[in-house]
C-alpha cells in the first residue's frame, strides 16, 4: 500500500468549523485503536526518523502547519534496513486546507513544524505497547547531516 493524502471534512459556518475525526478508514482497511497529540515548542523542529513494519497511522493537522517526509523501506533478505535507498515523498499538512496523511506500514518517516503553533493529531492502528514492539529508530544526525533524505528542512 502507498501513502496517501486526501480529503477530511471540515464543515465551516458562520459559528466556526467543525472537522470530523473518525477512527475508522474503511478505504485504506484502516481500524484505530488509539489518537495522541503531537506539538513541538517552535517551529522547524524534526520529529520521527523511524519507521513501523506493522503500524500504520493517519495525521490530521488541527493547527498551524507541518511538513511530513516519507521513505518506503526495503528489507534485505538478512532483515537489515536501509533508510538511505531512496528519495522521500514529500507532503504539506495545513491547518488551511483539510487533508490528511495515510502513512500505510513499511515507511519510514519525519516530520517538521513549519509554525511555532504546529498541532498535529494522529491516529494509530496499534497501542502503544503494540507500537513500541515495532518501533526502528534512524539516527537523524546521520541522516541530517548526509542530507540523504534530500528534504530542505527549515
């Protein structure tokens, strides 16, 4: 499966907004589990270097704006991976426009806050028990300072 941004419904009135948050993605046989907050302290801030074999997560951002870089892993046949084989995609989540981001298993991924103000909710397809069994952490200096990734980080 690739990654995929799309459309949220984000109703808007004279009152306000009202943005749905569903658990459940039937299109991408996507079930949740669990949601958590993300918020970073000032903006151009890196998050995540790693990736998940089994987890699969959806990003909404609900505030400011964050940019997601993600890397599709290959697995050799001695089950080590290489975060350095390819070039991210690229997205752009914004409070302004209403999408959001299927991240299916197998990518590895970061993301920045491009806002000092940056709040992004995600939802998860496992606990976080579940999650921390799959979790493979990247070291980002390495990746940063080789640029391997080729993403302009603010």
């Amino acid at each position: 499966m690739k990654a995929k941004l799309f459309d949220n419904q984000l109703f808007v009135d004279d009152r306000g907004t009202f943005l749905n948050v569903p658990l459940d993605y039937p299109k991408f046989n996507f079930q949740g589990k669990r949601t958590y907050i993300c918020q970073n302290f000032q903006s151009g801030t890196v998050r995540g270097f790693h990736y998940h074999k089994k987890e699969q997560k959806i990003f909404i951002c609900l505030k400011g704006a964050a940019k997601f870089a993600l890397l599709p892993i290959s697995e050799t046949d001695n089950e080590t991976i290489d975060p350095y084989n390819t070039s991210p995609e690229v997205y752009i989540l914004s409070e302004n426009v209403p999408k959001a981001l299927f991240i299916p298993a197998g990518y590895a991924n970061a993301w920045q806050g491009l806002t000092n103000d940056t709040l992004l909710i995600g939802i998860s397809d496992v606990t976080v028990e579940e999650s921390i069994k799959d979790d493979i952490r990247f070291d980002p200096e390495k990746i940063l300072e080789k640029d391997v990734w080729k993403v302009k980080w603010r």
